[in-house]
C-alpha cells in the first residue's frame, strides 16, 4: 500500500469514480504495483476502488452505444464532486493499492486526514472513505476484487447491500435484472440501467460486431442458428446485419466467457465465468447475480494485499 496527501487544488472529477490529480512528487507512486500511468505535468488518474459508477462516456463502444442513462451517471458525479468540495482542508488522503490495466491508481480516500495505517487497521476507516459514501448513497455499483482483504470487501458489500436493499439512488433505476433487448441500443442509453460492467462487455461485443470481427466474439464466430428474428426483448435497433435469436447469445456468451475476469462468490466457492450470471434468450438479456457479492479476479498484477 502507498499513502498520499494530495492537495485537490486543479482535481478534475472525470466520472463518478475516477478523478485526475496532482502531486508534486509523482515518483513516489512508482513503489505501487502495477503499471501505473503518469503524464508529464505530474497529473495521474485514480480510480476508487471497489466501486463502478454509471458510464458517462465509454469509449470502447459503437456510436450511439457509448453512455449509460444520463441520470444514472450524474449521480456519482454529483456525489463525488460535492464530497471533495467540502473536504475541510480542500486536501485528499489515498491509500493506493495497485494500479489497473488503464494505468489508473487503484486508491481508497478520505477528505479527512488519516495517517498511515497497516491494512488491518483500514478497516475501521473504511466507511468514512469516499468509496464507501459513493456505496452508501447508491451512487456506484459495488466492484470488489479478490486482492482485497476479505474483511474490507465484507464490509463494502454489507453497506452496498444495504443501499440496493432500500432503493437508494441508482438501485432505485436499476432495470438489470429484467429482460431487455440486446439490439435496443436507445435503451440502453437513455432509460435501461444495467450493471455498468455488463454494460461495456456489451458495447465492445456491438462494436466488434459493426466492424466485422468475427475472431473476438463477432457474430459470425458462432455455428448456433439465428433462431429467427425477435425473442423476449428484440426490437432491430442495434448493429445492421448482425446475428439475432440464438446465434446472437451464444455469439455474446462467447464473447463474455473471452472477456471478462472470473467471479468467486464472497461467501465462498469455486471461481465461475461472470457470464454464469447473465441469462440470454433469443436475443434478449438479464443478469442475475446479487453483485455486493460478487470477488472479482484482480486484471493487475501483484500479491493480496494483507
């Protein structure tokens, strides 16, 4: 673990859970494992840790699949950027714990100082964190991962669980686990809120499939019939040409197997493929799992942290 006082003057909130800062000394994130990114100007991007706000803007997405529901995204946004606006000293405390593929630190943080703690004693920290106010308020889906000690992610998913338990913020727009039409991209955008997560898995499957690719999860990957037109949830809005019925979930269901990081269930378990939780049928989808419960396996490098 690696603590630093960060002054938030010039932060930049980008989302709900990611934020650019600077510090002066920018060489000292180098004792953080991962490949961690910094720019020039000394700035780095850090990415709370065990949360997932709504996407705002998601890249790796076709046109017109890039964002989730405008509401559902301000949320987070809102949140955070009142949290760090009301820090006493305008001064933020993280505690960096890796960093992700993206070059992101992976921190937990506080607008309150803390001094530096062995990570057994975090614990007690832990629900005065930004982390876990954005998971209380339900303004952020719960992502913990499996580096986490166990008795941190106990205790984010307990909190997280008790936000979708209440409808609180976004849990009270959460559409995930009813059908919906994977081809209904005007949806998906602007009044279906899905697990973030499940969210970018499918936009990066459509927009391999608008650009023809049939070797990473592209339509024609599948030997499954096209199972006719339709299904639960289809309504032609999405890619042009692309598979549909049953050829189109099990084009997805490879894709997901391909992509995503396995899943162990928190209350222990066997790891399973995150695709084990999203139902497909006839081109229509729902996830299924209970997420506060969900221990991703870690995509950065580096041992458990304890």
């Amino acid at each position: 673990m690696l603590w630093r006082d960060i002054a938030l003057a010039g932060a930049q909130v980008i989302d709900g859970d990611t934020l650019r800062v600077r510090d002066p000394d920018p060489g000292a994130w180098g004792a953080l494992q991962g490949r961690l990114r910094l720019r020039g100007d000394g700035t780095l991007v850090l990415r709370l840790a065990g949360v997932d706000a709504a996407e705002s803007h998601y890249p790796g997405g076709p046109p017109g699949l890039q964002a989730q529901p405008a509401a559902a995204a301000a949320l987070a946004t809102r949140q955070l950027t009142a949290c760090l606006a009301a820090a006493p000293e305008a001064r933020l405390t993280v505690c960096g714990l890796g960093a992700d593929r993206y070059g992101r630190a992976l921190v937990l943080a506080w607008t309150q100082a803390r001094t530096v703690l062995a990570a057994a004693a975090v614990e007690a920290e832990l629900a005065d964190s930004l982390n876990a106010g954005l998971l209380a308020g339900g303004a952020c889906f719960p992502d913990l991962w499996d580096q986490m000690p166990a008795s941190w992610s106990a205790q984010l998913a307990t909190i997280a669980g008790q936000a979708r338990r209440e409808g609180r913020g976004l849990w009270a727009l959460d559409g995930g686990q009813q059908w919906f039409a994977l081809d209904d991209w005007p949806a998906l955008c602007g009044q279906r809120l899905i697990l973030p997560r499940l969210f970018r898995r499918i936009a990066e499957f459509w927009r391999l499939q608008a650009a023809g690719d049939r070797g990473r999860g592209g339509a024609g990957s599948s030997s499954g019939s096209s199972g006719g037109g339709g299904g639960r949830g289809a309504s032609g809005g999405g890619a042009s040409g692309a598979a549909t019925g049953t050829a189109l979930d099990d084009c997805l269901r490879e894709f997901l197997e391909q992509r995503e990081c396995q899943v162990r269930l928190a209350g222990g378990g066997p790891e399973r493929p995150f695709a084990d939780w999203v139902e497909l049928d006839q081109g229509a989808c729902r996830f299924t799992g209970q997420v506060e419960n969900f221990l991703y396996q870690s995509c950065s490098s580096g041992k458990k942290l304890t």
